[in-house]
C-alpha cells in the first residue's frame, strides 16, 4: 500500500485547481432525498432507462492535475458522495451518458474525466513525455481527486478505466469506497504479456499488433484512418449494439486531441514490452507486477458479448478480490457496457456501495 500524502512528490507530480464550467447539467441530474449510501441497508433501485436517452453533457469543467490540465463531466449534487466513471479505448466520456444522470438522481456527485490524450484534456508541458502506460495514467486520476480535494470515491470503470480502477484501488485502497470492475481484474504484468495467447483470443487483439508497427503508428495519426479504425473496433467488439452514426461520432470527437494518436501508440506498445516507460514509475510497476489483490468492496462485471470477456463466468481473476464482493455478467451486452447497459452498470455502482 502507497501513503497517499508522499506519493506526488514521489512521482515529481504537482496539483492545482482552475475549474471552468461550460453550461448547467440537464435537470434529470437532480438528486434525490434518498440517498443512503454506506449504511449496508438495501440498495435503491436505479430506475431503466433505454440506451441513448441521453446524448451529451452540458456540463465540462477543467483543473489542473498532476502534469495535466484535465477535462471532465460532472453531475449531482456538489457534496454528494463521488462516482468517478473511467473510460476505455476507443471510447471517451460519452460511454457514461446515460449512467451519469442515474446515479445524481440518487445523490451522488459523478465525476467523468477525459483520461490523458483524449477530448479537453491537455498536458501542461510541451516537454511532458506522452506515456501512457498503467501506472501514470492511475497516478493521474489519485492527482485528479487531490486536486478536487476528494479524499475517498467508487471507483467504476470498463477497459483502459478498469485498469486504472483496479490500480488504484490495490495500491491505495484508502482512497476507494467501493469498486465496479468491467472485465475483472485486468492489471498488466509487461513480462506476462510477451507470451503467446490462444489464436481466437489473439485475434481479438489485431489492432494491438498492428500498433505495434510503423504502419500503426501512421494511421493513428491520420484523421481518416484513426476515425475509421476506431469504428470498426466498435463494430466487432459490441456486435449486438444498436448505436447509429451521430452516437459514434459525438465520441470521434474525443479523438482530435492532439496527443491522441502517441498515447494510444504508446499504452499498447508498452503493455507489450515494446516501448519505455518512465524510471518514475517503476516502483508501482514493481508492485503491481505481483498482482496485489484488491480488498475494497467490489462488483465485476462480465459483458457476454465481449470477446475480450474471458470464460469461466468471473472464476480465472475471483482470487485478486478479497473483499466483499459480487459477480455479474450482462448477457447479450458486448465490450462498451456501460454505454450498452446504463441501468445495469449504475446498479451496480449502488449496489457496491451498498455492500
């Protein structure tokens, strides 16, 4: 475990709030009276709502954290207890469009940051490294809570976020009320990872390979090519999801950020063990090689059209979870749940509250 109070001049980060709002969030974001999280009570009910109700945030704001000047959503009332929603590739904040509202109807305060190289969020330095391996990109949202003074949150996320909710809630468990992981337990060992996968398995994999070559790098640098690749990774990996063209694109948007394209180049390659990270990190890299098991309250879940879900319904990562914990899997829901499930995925938030 990390002392959260030595961990940014640790890591040489620093934290500062500029917070800039952009317009008022819809007046479905309203919180309920209700409320009653942490009492171990029944959880309430989240109310349906069909995918696609909601199709954008009126609300943006901007801090300075860590080495970046962040983007996020935010909805709920101000001092409600925090959500923060994390994000996949290729994917941004739009994946929690629609779970957001829900969860401030129940009284929480959510919060959906652009991870770095996506949509508003900026480095501060020209002369940053763009890195994008595990560990910053944890470090960047434990900066992200520091400078918004939030001491503790559930944590839910799917992809690139179950990673780093998963991080965060293994190396600073103080800082994560309860956790809602997409996929499990994902955390990357870079030595496992050199060694061969079944081919079906691979095969779900192509872009990461294709990352890892010259050709790769060039078409995530060309608007068409990145715009067109993401989508297909849409396409294959929610086969059963109904999204028209207007809800992709609202997403692509995130993509024109600037260093979009040598984020997205690097996490792969470097998860690979093909390109550095920074000496900085390596200390949590160290511990996270160990696979330290995470012993906050958490719900998984499973999405059953996923090709990236892997088999036997939660048991190959059940022992990283030592804590009070559940299992779910969505079936006929593919790799973008909670965009797919919105009422499932913000259950679950309140569900582990609840726990």
């Amino acid at each position: 475990m990390i002392n959260r109070r030595t961990f940014t001049k640790a890591a040489g980060l620093g934290s500062g709030v500029a917070a800039v709002s952009l317009a008022g969030f819809p007046a479905s974001a309203k919180a309920s009276t209700g409320h009653r999280s942490g009492t171990g009570g029944p959880a309430p009910t989240v109310p349906t709502v069909t995918p696609g109700t909601h199709t954008s945030f009126d609300r943006i704001k901007h801090v300075r954290a860590g080495v970046l000047n962040v983007g996020y959503a935010e909805a709920g009332p101000a001092h409600g207890p925090v959500v923060i929603c994390l994000h996949g590739w290729p994917y941004d904040i739009h994946s929690f469009v629609d779970v957001a509202p829900l969860l401030a109807a129940q009284g929480y305060r959510v919060i959906v940051p652009f991870l770095r190289g996506h949509g508003t969020t900026r480095f501060l330095s020209a002369r940053t490294f763009r890195n994008a391996q595990q560990s910053a990109i944890a470090l960047d949202i434990i900066a992200l809570m520091d400078a918004l003074k939030i001491d503790q949150a559930l944590l839910a996320g799917f992809d690139w976020g179950t990673r780093t909710a998963d991080i965060i809630a293994a190396l600073w468990p103080e800082r994560v009320k309860g956790l809602v992981s997409v996929s499990g337990y994902i955390i990357t060992n870079v030595e496992a990872q050199k060694q061969p996968i079944p081919p079906k398995a691979e095969y779900a994999w192509w872009y990461q390979y294709y990352f890892a070559t010259e050709r790769g790098r060039l078409a995530m640098e060309n608007k068409t090519n990145r715009h067109d690749l993401c989508r297909l990774v849409w396409d294959t990996v929610s086969p059963t999801w109904d999204f028209d063209d207007a809800t992709f694109e609202r997403t692509a948007a995130a993509f024109e950020n600037p260093d979009y394209a040598a984020i997205v180049i690097h996490n792969y390659r470097w998860r690979l063990g093909l390109a550095d990270g920074e000496a900085r990190y390596e200390r949590y890299e160290r511990q996270l090689a160990t696979r330290p098991v995470i012993e906050v309250p958490t719900i998984t879940l499973d999405a059953e059209r996923d090709p990236f879900t892997a088999p036997g319904n939660g048991a190959s990562y059940r022992d990283r979870f030592t804590g009070k914990y559940a299992h779910r899997t969505l079936t006929g829901i593919g790799h973008n749940l909670p965009q797919e499930a919105p009422t499932a995925f913000a259950q679950a938030v309140v569900d582990v509250d609840h726990l």
